[in-house]
C-alpha cells in the first residue's frame, strides 16, 4: 500500500488524553473515576458533572498549558515517521478548539511530529461555545470534513465512527479503549490496540 492519504485523530491517538483527564477530575471536581472505567466517550456523564462543572471542565482541560501534559501514546511519534518514511500522506485531525493550537503545536513539536499538518474540525457541534482567536487557524465544518476523501482514518470517537461507517473505501482503525469497547464495528472496520497493531497494518 503506498501513496495513501491517512487521517490520524489526536486525543487519545496520540497522546493519552482520557488518563489525564481523570487526574484533572480528581484535581479539580473531587470526581474519582479510573481510565479503565471511562465507560462512554462523553465525559460529562462519565465524571458525573452538572452542565456549570462541564463547562468549567472543558476550560480547564484546554486552558494553557493542560494540554502539554498528556502523556505520548507510546509508539504514536515514530509510528507517524514511519509512515510519512513509507510514502504516505498524514494528516492530524482533532476536534480541538482551534484556540488550542498553540499547546497543540508545542505539544506535537515536543514529540518530534512538529511537521506533520494539523487540522482542527468541529466534530461534537461545540465550535460556537469556544472562543475564537485573531491568528486562530480555520475550523472545519464536520460536513466539510466528511466530504474529504481519505484511505484510512484512526480514530477512537463513537460518534466519528458511526459518521464513517458508510465508508466503503475507507479503512477504519478503531484505537481500542474503554469508552469504544461495546462499539459495533462496520465491514471497513478493524479494532488495533496500539501504534503497534497500526503500523502492521498499514506498512
Ligand atoms: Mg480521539
């Protein structure tokens, strides 16, 4: 397989977002919840959090510098090389506030996959409930997005992969975690546990 245009989600792709969102939790709501036991992907039900606490959330877990403490997933930063080595095109696709792309782009520089391009995408409808910076890059409508074409897409989203299960000529990599365990993967579906199982995969 080679020349293949490869979408890549972040949170919880590349970087371990849940895990340290459960110690924000604790940290700053008194709400203990485990990484395993995040059950849904939704993580107002899963924190138990009335809607002020939710928002509240979402500040402090994009807030600057939060976003620089999320562990790598292990193998993410090598694994992208070795793709792009391999001849094939990828394209990181978050649903970020594009307000976060300061920390986004320390963060993956960090990494060592500061060169790969980032697009942010309004993927839970929640772009008009952000600020919006001057020097923000654009945020993409999720119609706009699912009417790219891509080859492959991993992502762990629920809510994103039912959006592409009917696509046929797309292979869906799922990253496997708690909250998509019970998801029910579509024929152009496969379930990988890591970077690992990915590059096995795709190379
Ligand atoms: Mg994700």
């Amino acid at each position: 397989m080679t020349g293949k245009l490869i979408y890549v989600d972040m949170d919880d792709v590349l970087c371990e977002t849940a895990a340290n969102l459960c110690r924000l939790a604790e940290r700053e709501f008194g709400r203990h919840v485990e990484y395993e036991d995040v059950f849904a992907f939704d993580l107002q039900k899963v924190f138990a959090l009335s809607d002020d606490e939710m928002r509240r959330f979402m500040i402090a877990s994009h807030a600057p510098g939060a976003l620089l403490t999320h562990p790598v997933t292990p193998g993410a930063p090598d694994a992208l090389r070795a793709l792009r080595d391999a001849g094939h095109s990828v394209d990181i696709v978050t649903g970020r506030p594009a307000y976060a792309h300061g920390d986004t782009e320390r963060w993956l520089a960090a990494a060592g996959i500061g060169d790969f391009p980032v697009t942010y995408v309004d993927k839970y409808g929640r772009d008009k409930s952000y600020a919006h910076n001057e020097g923000d890059p654009p945020t993409v409508k999720l119609d706009e997005l699912l009417a790219r074409k891509f080859d492959v897409v991993i992502d762990d989203s629920p809510q994103i992969l039912e959006l592409l299960s009917g696509w046929k000529d797309t292979r869906i990599l799922v990253f496997s975690r708690p909250w998509n365990a019970s998801f029910a993967l579509s024929a152009n579906m496969t379930r990988v546990g890591g970077w690992r199982d990915i590059l096995a995969a795709l190379l």
